[in-house]
C-alpha cells in the first residue's frame, strides 16, 4: 500500500532509525492553520487591531473578511508560508495574498494585497520571537518552527484517528 501524498519526513529516519516527528509538510494545511488559528486567539501573542471589522484584506476585494476570527487565521497562514516558502519578503507576501480584480468589461488583472495588515502581523509575530527579519526576507525562528511543528503533530494525531492507514505510524 502506498503512503499518503502528504506525508513525507515521517517515512524517513534519522540516523538513530526513529521516526522524524511530522512537520507542517506532512499534515493538511486547512487543519493545521484551524489549530494554528485557535493557539494565537486562546493566547495573547496577537493584538488584533480595533479598526479590523472596517478594512479590506487588499484593493482586489469588494468587501470586508466575513469571519470575526480572519486576523488569527491570517496570522498562521503568514507563519506557514514564512516556514515553508522563507526568506521571503513582504513584496512576496502581497503577491501570495492578493488576488484578481475585474474593473468593469475590461480583462481581469492581478492585484496584491494590502501590505498593511502583512507587516502589522509580521511585526507582532516578530516581537513574539516566531519570525525573524534578515536582509534576503522573514525567515522562521526555532521557537516559531517547534510551535508549528508541534501543532503539526497534534494535526497529525487527529489524521490518525480518521484515516486506518496512519495508524501504523506511532510517535
């Protein structure tokens, strides 16, 4: 039987022979920012601003995030693609988080998003040690990747009670 596409580092071995715990590569990137979400509104790292519920996430969109919690989710969407894709800079970001915009008949155009609310969460994930600032981009601390990685494995734990093919994959 063949692995799983999403899990990857599990089914290699350190130089020990264990088990690699799983990393944010080897669990569903839906469930593991849900968890990453909760951990930041049950904890105090992010201050959500107080003009939230009047902004735009970028000029590509017409309305505001309809989810109450779309700062949180965002904050561990940016701490996930400063993990998998870092050094990357905010001129990337705007590009990751923007979108397409129509201006009447004319072609659809590409449009990034708002750098205001990136740097805001990067500055905040920044002051709580998560991310760093080098010149080539943000890139990920070890404090940031073993929060990720440890949300990662509790993901993980929830995959394995709902798929049979994971449970042979012990921690």
């Amino acid at each position: 039987m063949n692995p799983p596409i999403f899990c990857r580092s599990i089914y290699k071995l350190d130089a020990q022979g264990d088990i690699h715990m799983p990393t944010v590569f080897d669990v569903k990137s839906d469930l593991l920012l849900k968890r990453a979400s909760d951990y930041f509104k049950q904890s105090t790292i992010l201050q959500p601003m107080p003009y939230l519920q009047y902004v735009k996430s970028g000029s590509h969109t017409t309305h505001q995030p309809i989810n109450q919690d779309w700062w949180y989710i965002r904050a561990a969407s940016l701490l996930r693609k400063v993990y998998t894709k870092g050094p990357i800079s905010l001129k990337e970001l705007e590009k990751e988080y923007g979108g397409r915009k129509r201006i009447g008949y004319r072609i659809a155009h590409h449009r990034d998003a708002g750098s205001s609310i990136i740097r805001k969460l990067l500055i905040q994930l920044q002051a709580a040690n998560l991310v760093t600032k080098t010149p080539k981009g943000r890139i990920i601390t070890p404090e940031g990747r073993s929060l990720m990685d440890k949300l990662s494995a509790q993901v993980f734990e929830e995959m394995k009670k709902e798929d049979e093919s994971l449970k042979k994959f012990e921690i």
